[in-house]
C-alpha cells in the first residue's frame, strides 16, 4: 500500500532540509557533481571490501532510508579515471552486489579498481560523489603492497598501539574478533610487554628492534583481510642538559 501524498511531501520536505548548505562543485545535466570523495579504498586482490555511497556520510544529514522513502534511487556507475566515459554497473548479485547504500566484492579482482560514482535522484533531484577503487598485488615475497601499508610512529621507552585498520565491515557484533599478528611477514614469538587487545597490538615499552612492518590478518567468510602498518621508532635525547634542549633520531 502506496503512503498517502501528503506524507510522501513531507518526508521529501524532510529530506531537502536535511542537505547540508555547501558551495557545489560541479553540475552536470542538472546533476550536482561533488567530484572525487576524500576517502580512498586501497585492497589487496582476493579481499572483499565494500565501497559505501559518500552521499550518505558526510554530504547530506539524511541516511539511505530516508532518501528511498522521499521517492530518490541511488543508481551507480563505474568509469577508467577522471573524465573517462561512465557506465551503469550490472550486479550479478554474488561477487558484486548492491546492498542498501553499498557494493560489496566479494572478493575483488583487478580489473576492480576504477572510480564508483554514487547517484542519487529523481525527477526534480540529482546528487553525485565518485569515489576511488584501487586493488592492488602484493609485492614479491612480501604479504603487503608497498603502496598500500598505513605509516605510524612510536616513541622509543614509551608505549604505543597499532590498530588493525579499516576492519569494520568484518567484524561481527558481540564477538570478538581472531586477529593473527606477523611482523615483516612471518610468525614471531611476541615477548611478554607486546599483548593483543581485539583490533591492536600494544607495545608497552617500546624498542629499536620495534622497527618494522606490522600485518593484521582477519578471516571473513571465506576470505581473508590483511593490514600492514609501517612501524618507525623516534629516539629523543638531551643535547644539552643545562639548556634543557632534546633532540631526536628517527629509525
């Protein structure tokens, strides 16, 4: 059974007042255009991952419901780079599938990586943000891709965590999550002041021989996830102690 008119009015009303007030970019047969998003999704070949429409977190204060209620379709198109023609994305329904305000791979093959453009509209309305796939091999020998690792620093003596980054989509509510740690890509015995809190590792007190790269490895379904941090050690030290002065040294 269809709503009545007016409460279809009034959720579009609600709907329109909820857009953020903000300078567009780019329109395009009456289509504002907001370009490329900020955020950028960078996978290993083989991983699932799921690209969420940007519309919907960060540049209108309305989420996918509400938007499908006031009569707007999100429709989604993929095209090479900037500029390059777009083309309406057929879902098979298994390996990539449209599910609410998402697409989910599952997993990602190469030929992925490309631009997603999000559209929401309808008749009167028409709102786009393309937003950046890259999937990527890992290097040679090595379980990362180079060009796709985090960089994070710590303080030599003090403590400091590293998160498993990006893992949302793959965790489950009320369980926690079976993360396995490796250290440039191999299993290590951990000593005692390194201890595993869900989604982090904490080094209690960190180490020069702390230097290095850190993978976090989750299985999901049938696939499994990988994130490498690069790990550098910042050394301070008193230059001179009357001056009260410290300098550093990076590892």
């Amino acid at each position: 059974m269809k709503p009545p008119i007016p409460h279809l009015i009034l959720l579009y009303a609600t709907f329109t007042q909820s857009l953020k007030v903000v300078t567009k970019r780019g329109s395009a047969d009456g289509c504002t255009d907001w370009s490329i998003d900020i955020k950028k999704y960078q996978v290993l070949v083989g991983e699932p991952v799921r690209i969420k429409c940007a519309l919907f977190y960060g540049y209108i204060r309305a989420n996918y419901s509400l938007a499908q209620s006031a009569g707007l379709s999100l429709m989604w198109y993929k095209s090479s780079g900037p500029g390059d023609f777009e083309e309406p994305i057929a879902f098979d329904g298994s390996r990539m599938s449209k599910e609410e305000d998402s697409i989910w791979f599952r997993p990602t093959l190469l030929q992925d990586s490309g631009l997603y453009a999000c559209v929401i509209r309808n008749s009167t309305y028409c709102m786009k943000v393309s937003i950046s796939l890259t999937v990527g091999e890992n290097d040679t020998g090595l379980c990362y891709n180079s060009k796709m690792k985090y960089f994070d620093k710590a303080e030599l003596s003090k403590s400091k965590e590293i998160s498993c980054r990006d893992i949302e989509d793959f965790l489950l509510p009320a369980r926690e999550p079976e993360i396995l740690w490796y250290k440039e890509c191999r299993t290590k015995a951990w000593r005692p002041s390194i201890v595993f809190k869900r989604d982090t590792l904490l080094i209690r007190e960190v180490r020069e021989d702390d230097i290095g790269n850190y993978t976090c490895e989750l299985k999901y379904g049938g696939f499994v996830v990988r994130r490498t941090t690069e790990l550098t050690v910042t050394v301070y030290f008193s230059k001179s102690a009357s001056k009260g002065k410290r300098e550093r040294k990076q590892y």
